[in-house]
C-alpha cells in the first residue's frame, strides 16, 4: 500500500510538473522582443509585429508587418499573417493558409489549408475556414460554420452557427 500511495504522489507531480506542453511542440526558439511570444527558430516574424506572451509561432510561419497575434492564438507550418490582421484568444492559423489586410481571426477559429482571409474579414467562435476557400470584405463567419473546397464569401455576407459552405459556391451579399 504504501508503494501505491508513493507512486500516486510521483504521478500527480509528474502531471502538474511536466504536463504542460513545450511552445511549439517543443521546437528550438525564442521570445519575441515586441510582446514576448515564442517564435521557433525556423519561423520568421518582422520586428514591426507584435506576439503575446501567451502566443506560439511555430513552423515556418511567417508574421509580417503590424499583424498581431495574440491570446494563446498559433500560426504553424507555412501560414502568413500580414498587414494589419490579428490572430487571438486560441484561434489556430495553419498549412499554407494567408490572412492580411485588417482581418480579425479569433475565438478558437481554425484557418488551414491554402484558405485566404483578407480585407476587414472576420472568422470566430469555433468556425473553420479551409482547403481553398476565401473570406474576404466585410464578411463573417462565425459560431460553428465551415467554408470549405473553393468556396468564396464576399462583401457583408454572414455564415453562422452549423452553415456549411463548399465546393465552388459564392456568397456575396452587397
């Protein structure tokens, strides 16, 4: 009993110990001198930028002029942030996916694949953006939805909750 109780103890403080994950699935990097997130060193982030200090760039992410990435948000593998778009609260941005212009992706949204966000676009809540789809103007997508194949969503146009948008499908409302 007593060996039990002994291993429970080792256990549970291996878990608090060493249970939390190494930035960027443990890649070689730094801290970011503008804001103090990670940056491995195989990605590349502009001075001008800004990463959190909860914030991970993993990959060969590239983070450029006055993008922000903030709130435990990850921008991995080849995926470019620019201009003055703003990755937050543990939004991911992955594969070759490109997010610029003032485009906002937050709330624990996902952008992968070859996808483009761009303008003053907004994708949030759980929604996924992906493959070759593109969210652009002032649209949103947000809650649950999911743009997908080459879909393209224009102008004010709002996807929401469990919308699904894909293949070749245009939705641009003026």
């Amino acid at each position: 009993m007593k060996h039990v109780k002994l291993f429970l103890a080792m256990y549970l403080v291996s878990v608090v110990c060493l249970g939390q994950s190494s930035p960027c699935y443990g890649s070689k990097g730094q801290f970011h001198k503008n804001g103090g997130g990670f940056v491995a060193d195989s990605a590349k982030v502009d001075d001008t930028a800004f990463v959190d200090r909860a914030a991970q760039i993993c990959g060969n992410a590239q983070i450029k002029n006055s993008a922000k990435i903030l709130n435990a948000a990850i921008v991995d593998e080849q995926a470019i942030v620019s201009e003055n778009a703003v990755i937050s609260v543990m939004a991911k941005v992955s594969g070759k996916s490109s997010i610029s212009g003032s485009a906002v992706v937050t709330g624990g949204a996902k952008v992968f694949g070859d996808a483009k966000i761009f303008e003053n676009a907004n994708v949030s809540g759980m929604a996924q953006v992906y493959q070759q789809a593109s969210v652009s103007g002032l649209a949103n997508v947000t809650g649950s939805a999911k743009v997908f194949g080459q879909a393209q969503i224009k102008g004010k146009a709002k996807i929401h909750m469990k919308m699904s948008v894909s293949e070749e499908e245009i939705v641009d409302k003026k």
